[in-house]
C-alpha cells in the first residue's frame, strides 16, 4: 500500500515539474510575443562607431523579443550632452532605430530645462522626435506649452507647435 501511495506522489511531483519548466526559446509575454530575452536592473552603454557619442540606459526590466524589439519599464537614459529621458514604459525596435514611449515622459536637458508630455516618438536614425500631445517647457526663465511638439538636434532644438502658450519671468526682457 504504501509502495502505491509512493509511486502518485512521485509522479504527481514530476507532473508539478514538467508542467514548471520554460522552453528553451521563452514562454509568451502578454500572450502575443515568444521572450527572446528577459533581465532586470539592466544598466546598458552605447557608443556610435561613426560619432564616438555614447549613451546610457538603465531600465527596471527589459525583455528583447525574437523580433529585435526591446520592451522597457521604469527607464532612464542619459545622452552624452547630458539630455535625459525618464519614463515608465517603451519599445525599442533596433531594426527601425525607433524609441517609442507610452504614457508619462520627462526631458531634462544639460542647462536644467525640462520638458513634461504624454507619449514620444524618436528616430535615431533621422535624429529626430515627436509628441502628438500636449507638452509643458519649463526653463528658469518661464514655462511654455503647447498642442504638440518636435524635437531634433539630440534634443536640443523644440519646436512648440499649436495653442502655444508662454509664462516668462520679468527680468527675461530687460537684458
């Protein structure tokens, strides 16, 4: 009797096993993507052969599907020049050479300007970025905001665009 009671609770610990294991290619994330690759507290360099610019990233976690597309939560990545780009959620296609955040992303450049949208759309590439939604420019001068805006020039030229608006100090005309 006891020899039989041995036996189910062998094979139900194997069966707990088995049914435990990952395939050697991932499980699904989200149920519509094969995990190539998953790490957390990921800090990760970059440096252009062409330009020698380098670039930091540092994310909580980051899962690189089978489609060279990198998914980024509570990131933060620091350019050269000192330009920062924090934000909870983004996809990176390293094929594209396109960054695309969701939700709430912070800007802050070298000279403490900062700039707070909803949602951003950077082509490496074309070194050029995007916000279809409402943006807030905050510098020690004042504050702006618009409709939408563009970035190019790593970040350095903003271009506001529709219902802009401008809050300056005083002090900024008299120079």
């Amino acid at each position: 009797m006891w020899y039989k009671f041995g036996l189910a609770a062998a094979a139900i610990i194997a069966l707990v096993i088995l049914s435990s294991r990952d395939s050697e290619t991932g499980s699904p994330v989200n149920g519509d993507r094969a995990l190539t690759r998953k790490a957390t507290n990921v800090v990760m360099f970059e440096r252009k052969r062409d330009s020698g610019k380098t670039m930091a990233v540092s994310a909580k976690q980051v899962v690189e599907t089978e489609d060279q597309v990198a998914h980024l939560t509570d990131f933060h990545l620091v350019q050269q020049k000192g330009v920062q780009i924090i934000g909870k959620d983004a996809r990176y296609d390293r094929n594209r050479s396109i960054l695309e955040v969701k939700g709430p992303v912070s800007i802050k450049t070298s000279d403490n300007a900062q700039a707070q949208l909803d949602g951003l759309i950077w082509d490496r590439e074309r070194r050029e970025a995007s916000t279809t939604n409402p943006v807030s420019l905050e510098a020690h001068d004042g504050t702006m905001v618009a409709d939408r805006a563009e970035f190019s020039d790593e970040f350095s030229q903003i271009a506001l665009i529709g219902h802009v608006h401008a809050k300056i100090s005083r002090n900024i005309l008299n120079r």
